[in-house]
C-alpha cells in the first residue's frame, strides 16, 4: 500500500495545528434541473459565439469551445460512437509550432529545484517488460512506474504539489518584495505568511491529493472540489492530506466550473489541471511543468540516448501529461519525426479523439461512467491542446474490459515480468498497446521486432473496493 501521508518527513519539524472541521467532508448540492438549464445555456451561449471563427489558429483556442455532439442527441451518439471508433492514426506536422517556456529543454529544472526541496522525492523506475514484448512480437516495452511518486501514488505529485510551492513563493515576494529559496518556506515567518492562504482544485482523485499534500507541506489550506462520481475512498485519500472535500453534482468539469468560481468569489487561489474558454492559465501552466521532470527522469535512465523508443503511449483525460511528455521529450532529443506519439483514451470519455475529428476542441455530452476514472474528462485542456494537435500521430481508445485486463496483466506479471500494482487508469496504456496488436495491418503502425514501446502506469489503485486486480 502507498503511504498517503505525504510529504511525512516534514511532519516531525512541523506543527498543522490544522482544525479539525478543515477535513471533514461537507456537500454543495445543486438543483439538477437548474444546473443543467444553467449549464446547456452556458453551452449554446458559447457554441454560437464560436460557430463562425472555426478556421483560426490555436492562440485563438481560449475562445473555440463547443458542443459536440448536440446534447439533445448525446446519449445515443455516446453509445453508438463508444462502440465503433477505429484507431486514428495522422500525418502530423514536421515539429512542435507551439513551443513554451513550459514545455522547452529547460522546463523541468524549476520544478526539480523545488521539489528536490521534499525527503520524499527520486526518481520513479523505468521498468523493462520482455515477457510482454516477447507477446505482443515487438522488440521491447518498458514501462514508467508512477505508481510511488511521492507517497502520492501518481504522476499527479508533480504538478499540483510543484504549482502550490511556487505559488506560494510568488505570494511571499510580493508580500516582502524579496525573492525566497525553497527552503525558506518553512521559516516560522513565512509560514505565518502561508497560513493565510487556502488553495482550492477540482479533481477526480489524484490531483486534489497533489494540491493537497503541497498546502500542508507549507502550513496552508487546502480546498478540493469533487464531483459525485469520486468514490469516498478516493475523498479520503485527500481528507487524510487535511483538505476540505466539497461536492458538486454533474461531471468533472462541473466541479472544475465550481472550484473557479469559488476561489473567485473568496479570494482563493486556483490550482487547476486545466483551461477552459477564458480563463486563466497561469497556475494550470505551473501544474504542466512539474510533469516535465518525469520526462527528464526517463532521459537520465536511457543514458541520454537519442529517440530509444519508437513509440510512446500515454493516457489522457484532458491532455496535459500527454502533451508534457511529447512535447519536453521533443526538445530534449527523447523524440523526434519518426517517433510513433499515440494517445490513449476510454472509449467512454474520448474527447481528444473527437476533438481531432472536428477539427476543433469539444465538450462531449454526459455518458455513462468508466472504470478509468482518473481519465474520465469531457473536453481537452485549452492550455495544451495545440501540442496535442501538432505532436500526436495516433488516438487509441479502449474498453473497461481491456483495462481490467491489462491491470490483471501488470499484477500478474507477463510472463515473468515484474508485477506492478497498478489502477485501470495507469493500465489504459497497456490496453492500448494490446489493442493496436491486434489490428490485421501491424505494418501501418510500426508494431513489428524493431519496435520499441515506451509506457507509463500513471497511478496505483485509487480504490481498492472495485479494482479489478481484486478479480
């Protein structure tokens, strides 16, 4: 079992003096009806302002959202659409056009500077897999095991724990008007300073966990926002980081719509994984960059070799380690044009592959919920949607079934692999691989002896009441 206590080691140094209604879970209820009147008319509001600028560039995309398809016809074009979708494969452009600061060469040296600042911190395995290999008749499969990170379990630890430190670093310079060192945030007159601030998040589990674990590592509050398919074990993963659980009907991104508004209104600070039309990037840009250090990780265990994979399968909810990892990968040389850089989504909740159909960024209607629930999101990250665009070469989407598989599979070990624990969510990658396998025409895809497969177990079992390793 992973310690969710994180960032423990500083507990010994540190008194929370947390009050103890700051952990308790307490319930935001909305009228469904009236939620859901408020929401389609968010929506169509929305659609038809953007109806007539489908054909501009991708630093227009804050302004491109829409619906798709129709929300009267959305539960049977869901179901119809999760049975049917073909791998998508496409001739991307020749490079990353949209280049930033947080996704360069030189992205994961902040966040690595900070977060080396944590006892917990090292290096995740990269874990080769030739039982696996020898299977599925590629030449090699190694897998990035996430599933230790930080005490957290996930990825997720270095993006919302690394945009919470920074944040709070900002806070201090502007309030003393010196520049701090990590280390100086846990001086009893910063810290002071820091107990004021409450940060505040949506999440499905992992990333509330990630903003969580940094508020209490430098004394603040934490507020997190989930939506009613989180399951309770998952909220008290985050409880015991001593974050206050607020619950919001509908979907994750009606929680993330709720987070924002909330912090707006009582002068919170944001730590979203995501941007939708209009807002603010700035802390989703901090949670991005601290994923780049998992990129940099698996360059230091290949020794600096250039492009050793020639395909690289990441799972995506709404984009952002995919595009962290395609697109730092590309400037440090881990990648290049000849690199297969495929998606891996569910087939219930597959937004980046219908949003490359349209061309355009979209909102999938509400439909019925998947077992890969860390990637369970309506609509891509505008933030990253444009690196999705230019670096992807290939959509997969699987079944929970398949999911279930490949955690069984990892659990197992194939055939004399080492056995990972791992949750359906940080096993879709797998699924995926199995999945293009299967496809009659290998050759179009790459899949032969010479193939070299890189991977990512994103997260271990976020609830082990119905995981299917259990099975």
């Amino acid at each position: 079992m992973p310690d969710y206590d994180a960032f423990a080691a500083f507990d010994q140094q540190i008194s929370w003096n947390m009050p103890a209604s700051r952990a308790q879970t307490r319930h935001f209820s909305v009228n469904n009806a009236q939620f859901r009147h408020g929401l389609r008319q968010r929506l169509q509001q929305t659609a038809s302002r953007l109806g007539t600028i489908r054909s501009e560039r991708s630093n227009e995309l804050a302004r491109r959202m829409t619906l798709v398809p129709p929300f009267e016809a959305a539960d049977s074009a869901t179901a119809t659409l999760a049975t049917s979708r073909s791998i998508l494969l496409r001739n991307r452009s020749s490079g990353l056009k949209h280049a930033a600061s947080w996704c360069d060469r030189n992205a994961a040296d902040e966040p690595l500077r900070l977060l080396r600042a944590c006892p917990r911190y090292a290096p995740t395995d990269l874990i080769s897999l030739p039982g696996a290999a020898e299977r599925l008749g590629v030449g090699g499969i190694w897998i990035k095991d996430e599933t230790r990170r930080l005490g957290i379990g996930s990825f997720k630890g270095l993006g919302g724990a690394y945009a919470v430190l920074k944040l709070a670093m900002r806070h201090v310079e502007r309030r003393t008007g010196r520049a701090i060192l990590p280390a100086q945030l846990m001086e009893p007159g910063v810290r002071a300073m820091l107990s004021e601030l409450t940060f505040s998040c949506a999440s499905d589990g992992n990333h509330g966990r990630s903003v969580s674990a940094g508020a209490r590592l430098i004394g603040a509050r934490a507020v997190v926002y989930l939506h009613h398919g989180v399951s309770e074990e998952r909220a008290a993963h985050i409880t015991r980081l001593g974050a206050e659980i607020v619950r919001v009907s509908g979907d994750y991104h009606d929680s993330v719509e709720a987070a924002a508004k909330a912090a707006s209104q009582d002068g919170w600070i944001a730590v979203p994984d995501t941007v939708g039309p209009g807002e603010d990037a700035t802390a989703c840009t901090l949670v991005v960059q601290g994923y780049s250090i998992l990129t940099d990780e698996i360059i230091a265990a290949t020794m600096g070799q250039q492009m050793p994979f020639t395909h690289v399968l990441v799972q995506a909810g709404v984009g952002g380690l995919a595009a962290s990892v395609f697109s730092h990968g590309w400037a440090r040389g881990l990648f290049g044009p000849d690199t297969h850089l495929w998606i891996v989504e569910p087939e219930r909740s597959a937004c980046l592959y219908e949003s490359v159909q349209a061309k355009m960024p979209v909102r999938l209607p509400p439909g019925p919920a998947t077992n890969m629930s860390m990637l369970e999101c309506q609509s891509p990250s505008l933030l990253v949607w444009p690196i999705i665009e230019d670096l992807t070469s290939g959509y997969i989407t699987v079944t929970d079934e398949a999911a279930a598989d490949a955690v069984r599979l990892l659990n197992e070990g194939i055939s004399g692999d080492q056995r990972l624990r791992v949750g359906e969510s940080g096993a879709a990658g797998l699924a995926g691989l199995f999945r293009a396998a299967e496809e009659k025409d290998r050759k179009r895809l790459g899949l032969d002896q010479s193939a070299k497969v890189l991977l990512f177990a994103t997260e271990s079992p976020t609830d082990l009441s119905v995981w299917s390793g259990n099975q």
